[in-house]
C-alpha cells in the first residue's frame, strides 16, 4: 500500500510538472466561445434557469448537461479568466492517471505495469488536446466519471459471492436476476454522469464484458472459432454476463438516440447520401492506422485534421492494418489474453468516433484517443513485462525502454503545448502540418489572425482557404468582413454578393452587405438589404435593430445641415446634445464628445446629457475616446441629481465602475440598475443590465458598437 501510494504521488507530481504550462494559457477562438466566453447562460454559474437549460439544451451539438454544469461553476469560481478552466481540466487528468492505476492495480493485482500504464496515459502528447482545450472538458470529465464506473464495477465483480455465482441455465429467471450490490448500482450511476458529460462512453458496456474476458477471468472457456460462436453465447454464464450489463447497455442506446438527434439538430452530422455507408466503412478502417500512427509515433499533432486523397495503394494498406492485428490477437489470445484485450479496448471504444456517423468536417481528432488508447498502452505494458521475465538483461532493457518512453513523453508534451500558447501560433502549426492547400486550417488562421487584429493577414488566409474551396461561404463571410473593416468596402460588398450568388437565402450574407452599405453611407441599400434578411428570418432582433439604425441613420443625416444652422444661430445645449447623438451614430465620437462637453458648459447639471457622456466615455468602441475615471465623475453626478432612482443612469454608472477597473462597485451597481427596473417591471431593461453584470463579475467591461 505505501508503494501504490508513492506511485500515486509520483504520477500527480509528473503530470502537473508536464502540464504547467496550461496555466499560463488563454481560450480558443475554436468551440471556447461556445462553451464559456459567449454563452450567456454559462456565465449566468449555477442558477435554477441555467440548470434547467443544462438539461434542455442541445447547444454544440451535444447534450451533455453535467458539462455545462462542470462549465457554470466554474465561470461562478474565475469567470473569463482562463489559468483556473485550465488548472480545472488538468486537476480531472491528474485524477483520471491515479484512477487509472487505481483500477488496473486491483484488476490485475500487478503495481508496476498498472504504474506504466497510467504513466503512458498521462504523458502521452495527444493528450495536449484535451488538457488545454478548455472546450474539451466534456473529454477530461466523462473519464473521469468512466474511471469511477470501472472502480465501482470491480468492486462489484470481485467480491466473493459475485466470482463464486454460478448459473446452472435451468432457472433462466434466477440466473438473470438484479445484482443486489450497492457497488453495481453505484457503477450504473457513474456511467450515467459519463455519458451525460460525453457521449462518447456508449461503448462501455462492451468494456465491461471484456473485462470478464480478462482480466477478471469471469469468461474461464472462450472458444475463438467461428463455429463456435453460437454455442458459446448460449452458455449460461454467458449469457447471464450479458444480461448483467443490459442496465448499462439501456442507458447507452438513449443516450445514442438522444446524441444523434442533438447533432442532426445542429446540422452537425454528414448526409448518408454526401457519404456511402462502403466509403464510411472503409475510411473507417484507415483511420484506425491513423491513429495508430498518431499513437506509436506522436509527431505533427494539430488541433484539426482534414479529410486527405491519398493513393490507392496506401488507402488499401491502411485499411489491412487492422484486419491484420486483429486477426493476429485472436490467435496469440489463449497464451496471451492481455493482448486481445487491449486490442479490442481501442477498437470498441474508438468506434462511436472513428467516422461511421461522421460528425464535423474533421477526419480524426487526438482528443478522440483520450479513452482508448488505455487498451494499446495495456497490450504494451503486458508485453514489454513478458519480455522483462525472461533474463536479468531483458528485465533492465524494459527498465531503460520504460524510463526513455516516459522521459520523451514529457518532452513532447512541453514542445506540443508551446503551439497552444496563442491562437495565430496552434492554427498556424494546424496550416502547416496539414498541408498548405487545407481549405479549414487556412480558414481557422484566418480567424486568429483577424481576432489578434492583424487583418491583412486574415485576409490573406481567407483568400488562400478561397483558392482551394472558392465555394466556402464561411471564408467568403469572414474576408468581406475583414475587407469592410479595413474600409475596404466595394471589395468586402463583392465577397457578401459571391455568397448570395451562391445561397440568396443566406442571412449572414444578407446582414453583413447591409453592415457593409451602412458603413459607406448608403443607408437606403442598407436597409434593403436588411428587409431580404427579415424576410428569410423575420424574428431576428439584431437584424430588426440594424434596420432600426439605418433608418435612424438615413433621417440624422437629413437633419445635420439644419443643426449646424441652428448652432450658428443661436447654441443651445440641446441643440449640442442632438448632434452629439448622431456623430456618435456615425461614429464619429471625438466630435460627439466635444458637443457632449460643450453642451455641458451651457447646462451643466443635465442629467440626460451626462449620462450620454459618461456612457460614451466607457463604452466606446475606440480606445482613444474612453475615459473611466471621467466617465465615472459625470455618472455618479447624474445619479445624485435624480437619487439613484432612474435605472438607465445607474446602468451606466456600472459600466463606468467597470471601465475605471472598479468591478466590485460596478458590481453593486449593475444590482441596484437590476432592482430597480425589476420594481418598474421593465422586463428589457431587466435583462440587459442582468447579462452586464455576468459581465462586471467576469471582470470585463461593456463595449458599445454605437452610441445610446
């Protein structure tokens, strides 16, 4: 026991050394924003409304409430802060190593090899992916639940009374009778928290019914010819050890039933008529070589494998590569049980993933090997241990072959995480591995280029991603965006027509031309293009708002020139306030700062007017313009000349707290603006000042597109 707990400590101390690094990363502009960094109802942490949308939600494409659960608390614990949703997914690795040891040591009554193998699984580089990738949570923590399912589930096969059963197959009700150990249920339940967090876990049952097999041995005479194959699953035993896991076997037929409508629901799963069941089955068998590849040889790992032509020679080799081993396990499986099993524990739990649904536009994933690769790293440790038995010369070499596999584990794992370090660097290795002619890898560095504000390379990524799939409407969305804000506009117009060239009933194409024509001043094109948006997608509030603006825009630019007039005749505070309004529309905010101010010197205790400045001066899309400490200074004079009663002005107080980096009284404040529209029963204004003040607590400030 004192030996099985220095492993212990020896495994954590290892892997949080290889991993430290996650703490000083930061999210990922690929599926983050879905999970945490856009997701009002994460950031709303645990709440009755957030729960029941846990529950209800198929957001991702997934249902997996006990993630966005997992997700909830732990925004309520470091909001947008990244280091504590790493430190978060690194603490479930770690516990997933030592329950990994954990079981294989009380399966298998050996400490060493359970010691290596847990030590493979910790340290090997694919599991990069799903430690620092703060969306695969749902990876890290349905282990984590499938680890307690196999800990339960020994405890339940290997007590005395379950070994010692028998089943004579003449009372076929007494042989197939509940298991009345609190273990089993308990084993029932973790799988059900597994398969809640990821679906991936369906084929677990299979597991389970290998591990009878070996190493539990609860399987004593298995025949291996095809012939008898019949007979043997019609042995009693058998077939009560089938019927054992039928409560485990229930649960993974809802749960693939509720996983495949969640993803057609998304859109998220390829047309069996885009993708023939042969082609499926066949690919399948490739991808199975893959990721052997990727496994005994982890070099040029990225976050995002496209489907590659290869030649016919080598899609045929690939796909005998599996055939061949298994046939090679079953043979070798009387002398060597080990080794079957291992084998058919990567191929059964890969087989919810290795593309026979295909799900995404990725062909295979290192976060897919999380769980299965425990089969190979078995078969491994097994048979470098039967090689260490034969001399004292063997028994070092394995030692040796042990120590440099684990030593270069974890100087991969280093060299891997330094590819994660920003968005620019993990796609730009993506692009580059992956082939320059890979449409999505170009598409995502597109993305990180234009997130870290270097357009022309976004632009240059999105035009390489256009030469390869000119048909890509994402990427022809995404360049004219990047084109319009560069102020490019006939070019950006251009790519939003190449899309309703191909897809009229596109509304983002639709939107962002009408984005694009307000940008330029051509509110009457805008607004057109804005109603064909409506007409596709009529509830749309963004779009309804955007035309909302463009018409107001459109009736501003009317009134400019009588304004201007008017200021000549006779400056008036109003006068000064209207105008600052629509320079602020128009995005012109120093002028509409200098008219705020100047209507200030005619009216200074204005209420409305200080308030319009003390929100621009914290919400403002140009850093140049915002000011929190001014801002601060005229919100807190609008709020005593009305008593902190109006909840607009106290709204914007909060924003200006935030601003001034004081996010405790912003805090205080978004709570006050809350009370008191929920007292006005302004349900609108309720909710706006409730999704501002996730934000204050998450420590980040507001920032306005347009001026109020």
């Amino acid at each position: 026991m004192r030996r099985a707990i220095l492993i212990c400590v020896a495994l954590a101390a290892i892997t949080l050394f290889a991993f430290w690094p996650v703490g000083q990363l930061g999210f990922i502009l690929f599926d983050d924003h879905h999970y945490v960094t856009e997701n009002p109802n994460v950031q709303a942490g645990i709440t009755a409304d957030s729960i029941g949308w846990a529950f209800t939600s198929t957001q991702a494409s997934n249902w997996h409430p006990i993630t966005w659960l997992s997700h909830m608390l732990d925004f309520q614990l470091f909001g947008l802060n990244p280091a504590g949703h790493h430190w978060v997914n690194l603490g479930f690795h770690i516990a997933n190593t030592l329950l990994l040891f954990i079981v294989l040591r009380q399966l298998t009554q050996t400490v060493w090899r359970s010691a290596l193998v847990a030590a493979l699984f910790a340290l090997h580089p694919m599991r990069v992916e799903s430690v620092a990738w703060i969306s695969e949570r749902k990876d890290v923590l349905s282990v984590f639940f499938a680890m307690l399912t196999l800990w339960a589930w020994t405890q339940y096969a290997q007590k005395p009374e379950v070994r010692s059963q028998k089943a004579d197959g003449q009372n076929l009700i007494s042989d197939l009778r509940p298991p009345a150990s609190g273990y089993y249920w308990l084993a029932l339940g973790f799988f059900a928290l597994g398969l809640m967090s990821k679906p991936m876990l369906v084929t677990l049952p299979v597991i389970l019914l290998l591990l009878d097999f070996w190493p539990l041995g609860r399987i004593s005479d298995f025949r291996f010819q095809i012939s008898d194959l019949k007979r043997t699953f019609q042995d009693p035993a058998v077939r009560r050890l089938i019927w054992e896991k039928s409560p485990f076997a229930v649960l993974s037929l809802a749960s693939c039933i509720v996983t495949v409508w969640a993803q057609n629901n998304g859109g998220a799963v390829v047309a069996i008529d885009c993708l023939p069941w042969y082609w499926r089955a066949a690919d399948a068998l490739m991808f199975y070589t893959a990721y052997l590849g990727k496994i005994f040889w982890p070099l040029n790992l990225a976050i995002f494998y496209p489907y590659l032509h290869i030649p016919v020679w080598e899609f045929v080799c690939m796909g005998l590569v599996p055939i061949l081993l298994t046939v090679f396990c079953i043979l070798r499986a009387r002398q060597q049980r080990w080794l079957l099993a291992g084998w058919c524990w990567f191929v059964v739990m890969l087989l919810p993933v290795i593309g026979l649904v295909q799900v995404g536009m990725q062909s295979i994933a290192d976060r897919y090997t999380y769980l299965p690769s425990i089969g190979l790293f078995i078969a491994l440790a097994w048979g470098m241990a039967g090689l260490a038995i034969r001399s004292e010369h063997w028994r070092i070499g394995m030692v040796l072959a042990a120590t440099v596999l684990i030593g270069g584990c974890l100087l991969d794992i280093r060299h891997q995480l330094h590819y994660w370090r920003d968005n620019v660097t993990l796609f730009s290795r993506a692009a580059e591995i992956t082939r320059q002619d890979n449409s999505m890898s170009n598409f995502l560095l597109g993305n990180a280029y234009a997130e870290a504000g270097d357009m022309a390379a976004a632009a240059r990524s999105f035009r390489t991603t256009l030469q390869v799939a000119p048909d890509f409407e994402q990427a022809h969305d995404q360049l004219g965006q990047v084109l319009v804000q560069e102020k490019k506009f006939a070019e950006g117009e251009a790519q939003f027509g190449e899309i309703l060239a191909l897809n009229p009933y596109s509304v983002s194409a639709h939107k962002h031309l009408g984005n694009a024509l307000a940008r330029e001043g051509k509110y009457t094109e805008a607004m057109a293009e804005y109603s064909n948006a409506l007409m596709i997608k009529p509830d749309d509030a963004v779009i309804n708002h955007a035309l909302e603006i463009a018409n107001l825009k459109a009736e501003n630019d009317k009134k400019l020139p009588g304004l201007y007039t008017a200021l000549k005749i006779l400056p008036t505070a109003e006068t000064h306030t209207e105008l600052a309004v629509i320079l602020a529309l128009k995005e012109e905010y120093s002028d509409a700062v200098s008219h705020y101010i100047e209507a200030l010197r005619i009216k200074p205790d204005a209420p409305d007017v200080l308030n319009n400045l003390a929100w621009l001066l914290a919400t403002c899309p140009d850093a140049h313009i915002r000011n929190g400490d001014q801002a601060v200074k005229h919100a807190e004079r609008a709020c005593e000349l009305t008593h902190y009663k109006m909840t607009p002005l106290v709204g914007t107080l909060a924003a200006a707290y935030a601003e001034a980096g004081r996010y405790d009284e912003a805090i205080s404040a978004a709570k006050k603006a809350c009370a008191l529209a929920a007292a006005a029963g302004d349900q609108n204004l309720l909710k706006r000042n409730q999704e501002l003040l996730i934000l204050y607590r998450a420590h980040q400030p507001y920032r306005e597109t347009t001026s109020p």
